[in-house]
C-alpha cells in the first residue's frame, strides 16, 4: 500500500513517500532539523512521528528510537517505520544482520512488524532506509535503494528518483493515488523562518509521482535559491524566437519601451516574436513581467534568460509548463543556498 524512502545527505534530511491512500503526506513524513526525519506508515501510529524527534532530539539513535517507539505499543507488530537521525550509529531493527552504513553525524534504523500485509520489508543504506508495504514485489524496494545510491542531484533530486525507480519496479500492488516530497534544513523555510526547505504534497493523482515531480520543479524555481552564475548566455537564434512566441502567447509580450498595451494590436506582437534572432528590450521587458508574475524573484532576470537558454531543448511541454521546465533544467548547474 504504501512505499517510502528516509535520507540524510549533509545537513538535510528528508523523506519522499507513494501510497494508494489520499493525502499520504499528511499521515506519514515527519522530519526536524535538529533531530532527524520518520516515515510511520501501515497501520500508521502518528504519534511515532512526534515522540520519535523527541527521542532522536534528546540523544538517542535511530535504532534505539524504533525500539523505544515499538515497545511502548501494543499493535507494533502492524506498524512498519523508517528513521534516520541527524548523530549517532546506525542499525537495522527488524534487520540485524543487514548491511547497513552511516557516518559519524547520522544513524539509520528500520522496523517492519510481522503482521504487516504482504509483500512488506524494509532495507538500509550508508544514510537511508527504505520500507515498503502490501508492494506487488520485494524488487520495488531493492530499486528504491539502488537508485537512491546511483543518482545525480542533491537530495531531493534523488529520494525522486528512488520513488520513481520503486514505482517502476512494481510499486503499491493496490494502485496510485497520493505522494509527498518533505525535506528539512537549517533556515531551509520561506525567508529563512524555520526549517521547512522542500514541502510538496500531491494528495489524489492518477499518476502522483509524476504529477510530484512536476510540482517539485516549480517549487524548486519559485522557493529554492540558487549561486548566481559567473557567466550567463543570452537569448538568441531559434530559442529566442521560441521563447518570445511563447510569451506572446502567455500574454505579456505586449509592452514595447513604455508603449502601453492598448496601443498595439495581435499582429504587432507576433512581429515581435517572429522577427526576433536575439533578446531585447521589448522581449526582456517581457521576460521580467513572466518572472514577475510567477513569483521567480529568487533569480534574477539574466539568470532567468540564461537558465532558458541552456534548457530551452531539455524542456518537456507547451507554454507555461516548458518555460518553467527550460528555467528549472538550467538552472541545475548552479549550486542551491
């Protein structure tokens, strides 16, 4: 029913999560900057989530926190959880004997009680677990954790591509219906006010994962900031003509050096559009109402242009969506803050 991946990488940590049940996001991640992240699913004991950053913020391993949180419950045995502390030594409690890694600032555990539904498991990794119930195969979650181990990207681009590669590899064996993306840091929040760096929910989607990673790029765009870059390409040749199509079509190539909109006609814009081979004024002016309007301020207006330019052909979509999908493809080489 329901499969999910813990993580730490630096000073984040997080937890990416599909489930053939509603609003998966707001019943199974739990994370804190200070203590660690929990993934509390089958069956799942909510209070896990609170009373288990609790015990990692008060010092305990993740492998202790699953044996403090099962044995004060009667129904442990359905329950199945994955922890992964920000300090401490990491250990497998439903696994001894597996093979699990950590480092010196993070500890990883994980518990999957003897009458979870079929097929139920969990595996660990240096700084992960992955858990899995009711899944149509075992697979599903050796996938998630060979894919969590061999993709690019920070963290979030990763815990993605685990869920991805477990969905793949058989998933839910009752269906789709709901992910979520939760990943803390220190200040990672809105404007730094607390730690909620990465927080995308997709609650009833006939194909969830996909419909998380396309609202995980407009967040990524909108919220996360990003290095500014020592070098930036300017729109020009087919892209920019593109590019200025598709603002024409968005409706905001429709100001040319402070002529106001009501004095040109359809025809004038798609002149604009048509006889572009490089950026101006007129389709910059353009390019800063789009970013405007979308609430891209975390990057500047050369920034925007430059990431259209380097992502314009990766781009997967029509208006809106391959805008948005250029800038968030080209702004990958740049570092997040």
């Amino acid at each position: 029913m329901t499969f999910s991946i813990v993580a730490k990488e630096g000073d984040a940590v997080g937890i990416a999560v599909q489930s053939k049940f509603v609003s998966v996001g707001s019943v199974v991640p739990f994370a804190s900057a200070d203590a660690g992240a929990i993934a509390t699913q089958s069956f799942a004991n909510v209070a896990y989530g609170e009373d288990g950053l609790e015990h990692l913020r008060n010092g305990l391993t993740a492998e202790e926190t699953v044996e403090r949180l099962t044995e004060e419950d009667d129904e442990a045995e359905r329950r199945q959880v994955g922890v992964v502390g920000v300090r401490g030594s990491d250990a497998s409690a439903s696994q001894p004997d597996a093979d699990a890694f950590g480092d010196a600032d993070g500890s990883v555990a994980g518990f999957t009680g003897e009458d979870c539904f079929d097929t139920a498991l969990d595996v660990q990794g240096e700084n992960y677990t992955v858990q899995g119930n009711i899944l149509e195969n075992e697979e599903t979650v050796y996938a998630m954790a060979g894919a969590f181990e061999d993709a690019n990207g920070g963290l979030p681009e990763r815990l993605l591509a685990a869920l991805e590669a477990g969905d793949e590899a058989g998933g839910d064996s009752r269906g789709k219906q709901a992910a979520a993306l939760y990943v803390v840091k220190p200040e990672g929040g809105y404007d730094g006010g607390n730690d909620r760096w990465i927080d995308v929910r997709v609650d009833d989607h006939e194909t969830p994962i996909q419909e998380l990673r396309r609202v995980f790029k407009l967040y990524d765009v909108t919220l996360l900031g990003r290095k500014e870059p020592d070098d930036v390409q300017e729109l020009d040749g087919q892209t920019a003509k593109e590019v200025a199509e598709t603002l024409v079509d968005l409706g905001h190539l429709d100001v040319d050096e402070g002529t106001s909109s009501g004095s040109r006609t359809a025809s004038d814009d798609v002149e604009d559009a048509e006889g572009v081979v490089a950026f101006a004024e007129p389709q910059r002016e353009a390019l800063e109402a789009f970013r405007g309007f979308n609430n891209f301020e975390n990057h500047s207006l050369p920034t925007i242009e430059d990431a259209l330019a380097r992502g314009w052909d990766d781009a997967e979509g029509e208006g809106e969506e391959r805008m948005v999908d250029a800038i968030w493809h080209g702004l990958q080489r740049l570092e997040r803050q």
